[in-house]
C-alpha cells in the first residue's frame, strides 16, 4: 500500500538560492539539467538539478522530483571549492556534495537527517519530461465536469470530476476509489494518474465515471489523516448517493472500482448498501492489513535481493510491534511504546549509538500518533467479514507480479469470502507481467513504477470495461 511505502524525501519547502563565488570552474560548463535517483524505501525517485548563472557568475540550483509531480522547488545556497559542488537544502536539514568527473557526470552523496545515500548525476541533453502516452489529452469524446457532493456524516464536501459519454443515457456508472495515501482525483503516483487514464477508457466505451479527490486533498474538505478505511468508505457512499441524482446515469448499474486499499473500502460500501450494483477490485485486499505488510516486506526484500534471514528478522520486529498498537489504543502512548521496544531490540543486537538513533530517526516518521488510528483498523481489520455480505457481481484482478498485495495470498481469499456468503456471481482473474499499478513489469517492485512508460495494462483496461458493459 501507498501508505506503507513512506517515501524518504520531502519535497515541499526548500530555501531560496544564493550562490558565492568560485574558482578554478567555468560554471556556465554546468549549467543545465542533470538527472540522478535516490533511494526512499523501496522506492527509487528520479530527481533533477537544475543548474544557471544569473546576472554576472551566480549559480542557483531548482530541484524537480518528477516522480512525485514536484518541479522548480529553488535549493541553496550553491558553491564551489576546486572540483567540488555544495547544494544545501537547509529547509530539509540536507544537502548535496559532489566532486565534478566532466562535463556529464557528477558523482556524489545526498545527505538528510543523519543518513547519507549516494547520488550521481548525469547531465541531460535537454529538459527532463515524463513520457506518459496512455495520459490523455482532448478533444474529448465525451463531457467532463468539476463537481462536488456532500458527506453529511462528517459534515464535508467532496470534489471531482465526473465523465459521461455523448448521448441521452441513462448509462452504467462507476465510482473510482484510491489507494492508501491521501490521493487526489487521478490517484497521480510517479508521475501516473491511473484514475485518469481508466475514467478516459470507460467513459470512451459507454461507462459515467466519478474520480474524487480524497478528503482533505484539492478541493475536498476533511481530515484525511484522522480518517480510517471505515471512514473513507463513508465518502465512497455519499458519492453513490451523489451519482443516484443524476439523470443521465442508470441508478440501478452504478459500480465501484477500488484499487489497492480501495479494494478493501469498496465492499464495505456495499456489503451495507443493496444500491452498489458491481465491484472491481484492483489488487484489492483479502486478508488482514497485518497480513499485507508482513508478506509485502518479505516479497519486496526478496526481490531487492536481501537474504532470508533478515527478512524473517524484521517480520519478527514488524510483528512485535504491531502487537504494541493493537492492545495500546492511545496513540500517543502506543508511539511511545513502540519506539522504546524497538530500541531495546537494536540495544539487544548490540548497534551502536549512531546507528540506534538513525533507525529510532526513521522508524518514528511511521509511527507518527496522527497516523495510528488508520494504521491500526488497517491492521487489524479482516476484509473477509465484509466480502461475505458482498450480493452484487464481482470483478478482482491482481497483478502476477504485485510485490504489495500478492494475487496468490488475496486472491483466493476472496473467493473464499464471497463463496461463504453464498455469492456465485464473481471473477478473479491473476493477470501476467501485470504489477501493483497494473503496468508490465520486469521484478514488479515499486522502484520501477516511475520508470515504467505505460500508466495501466490495456488488457485489464478492456477486460473491466467488457465485464462491466456485459452485466
């Protein structure tokens, strides 16, 4: 899950550049864009230095993190000593050094709250762009509009954007429901927006789209860090009850479409709402949250090639103190606790002083107390009870090589579900090569996904938009 996958780096606010002076270096030879990537988890992000002289010989540094939608963020002060580059970013207590190989290629170490990575740069040859084919652009076949609806239960009011096809309707409908994360709309991720690029593809083929952004992301209202999956389900109903007034939409054919977390908040929508008409879960969950992190982490570590017995190494941690946060429900407490355990833990394994207060450093920007509430029901919460109360039709897909939520762990566990609940009108389907975003993959771990051309699989594209149209 998004969520779970913390990235590393902060790209929200950092200092104005300044630069002083330097010898022995002809900065205009640097000037322009280089390109390099740093390690946030599993993750990798590309980042992009940007490099001018201004007025007479200053040298002011933009940092873009294309991966992550951040661009012309200014950085400094730069400077110079012999062959070497200083970038500060004091904002993020960070910087970068590096030593000047030629005139293509710095080599170099990124340094950010006590933890160094390194990070060499390459200069490109013109501007850095995403190349996103699948992104759409108009004309467009069919009317888009901004709009909003209300959560009356939390007092809130939600905004997206819903696309209709040309004609007089009324036309089946669904709902697009994001992972884990506060998302916007699009569900945009490494430079993706899937919910855009599905919505285009229904919305081309006959099927209203709804995309919302979450609460408290663009123009929605609310709190999304407070809020738990039970909550967000909330928002997924008023945008049922929404799409329910709408005259050119078939009341009686409105769907959801959840991926990731969002194949866990779908049937809860609907295992308490007869109107939910159908259900796509995309890499949808099965079994507990708790399951999904302990089988993610080994799968990611495995395939970043870390041996087996660290892997059962951290499990083990994971699962210590996911035990802590589900028997201390004070969250500030429960942060408490957990990080004194893990301490003890590293204590225990004899590391040393430096090195306890990185991990603590770490560590503790997961179990910041704002985020338990959603981190525990996750946890904890068995998404079994609800596809049990599932009656409408069901489509899961999952990717043969998601390394976040496996089809083999959850696939079968929600056919077990529904099949138990006495519903016999679902399809699960395993999809090759297809990773976590459903993108082709080479490994299917996240690090590739921002690298990755293709934002979703066409197969999986028609294979919903068929299987929605033929109910």
């Amino acid at each position: 899950m998004k969520k779970v996958l913390a990235l590393v780096i902060l790209l929200n606010s950092l200092l104005l550049s300044q630069s002083l002076s330097a010898q022995n270096i002809d900065k205009r030879s640097i000037t322009g864009s280089w390109l390099g990537k740093i390690a946030a988890g599993a993750i990798e992000l590309r980042v992009v230095f940007n490099l001018s002289v201004v007025e007479k010989d200053s040298l002011i540094a933009t940092f873009d993190s294309p991966d992550q939608g951040a661009k012309n963020i200014k950085l400094g002060p730069v400077t110079f000593t012999g062959e070497t580059i200083k970038i500060s970013a004091g904002a993020l207590l960070a910087e970068y050094n590096g030593i000047i190989k030629n005139d293509t290629l710095i080599e170099g170490t990124w340094k950010q709250a006590g933890k160094s990575a390194a990070l060499n740069l390459v200069k490109l040859k013109t501007a850095f762009t995403l190349n996103r084919p699948q992104e759409p652009k108009p004309p467009f076949p069919y009317t888009s509009e901004d709009v909003t609806f209300a959560n009356d239960k939390f007092n809130i009011k939600l905004a997206g954007t819903l696309t209709i096809p040309a004609g007089t309707g009324p036309f089946p409908a669904v709902i697009l429901i994001t992972g884990s994360g506060a998302q916007n709309r699009n569900e945009e991720l490494m430079g993706h927006k899937l919910f855009m690029v599905i919505a285009d593809y229904l919305s081309r083929n006959g099927i209203a789209v709804l995309r919302y952004d979450d609460r408290g992301v663009g123009k929605s209202q609310g709190n999304y860090a407070a809020a738990t999956s039970a909550d967000l389900a909330t928002d997924a109903e008023a945008a049922l009850n929404y799409m329910k007034t709408n005259a050119k939409i078939d009341p009686k054919t409105i769907g959801l479409i959840g991926h990731s977390e969002g194949g866990l908040i779908a049937p809860i929508v609907a295992s308490a709402n007869p109107d939910v008409s159908f259900i796509v879960s995309l890499a949808g969950t099965g079994v507990t949250g708790e399951q999904i992190i302990h089988h993610q982490s080994a799968d990611i570590s495995r395939a970043s090639g870390i041996d087996e017995k660290q892997i059962k190494e951290s499990v083990s941690i994971n699962k210590k103190l996911f035990a802590v946060l589900k028997k201390e429900s004070d969250n500030k407490k429960a942060s408490e606790k957990m990080t004194a355990l893990y301490k003890q833990i590293l204590l225990k394994k004899k590391a040393t002083p430096e090195e306890i207060e990185q991990s603590l450093r770490q560590v503790q920007a997961s179990l910041n107390p704002s985020t338990l509430t959603w981190f525990r029901y996750f946890i904890m919460t068995d998404p079994a009870l609800f596809w049990k109360k599932v009656k409408c039709p069901v489509l899961a897909l999952n990717g043969e090589k998601d390394l976040q939520v496996a089809a083999d762990e959850n696939l079968p566990a929600i056919e077990k579900a529904l099949w138990s609940g006495g519903n016999t009108s679902y399809k699960t389907m395993k999809l090759p090569e297809l990773n976590h975003l459903f993108q082709h993959s080479k490994t299917g771990l996240p690090a590739e996904y921002g690298e990755i051309e293709e934002t979703f699989s066409p197969e999986a594209l028609k294979i919903i938009s068929d299987w929605v149209l033929g109910l």
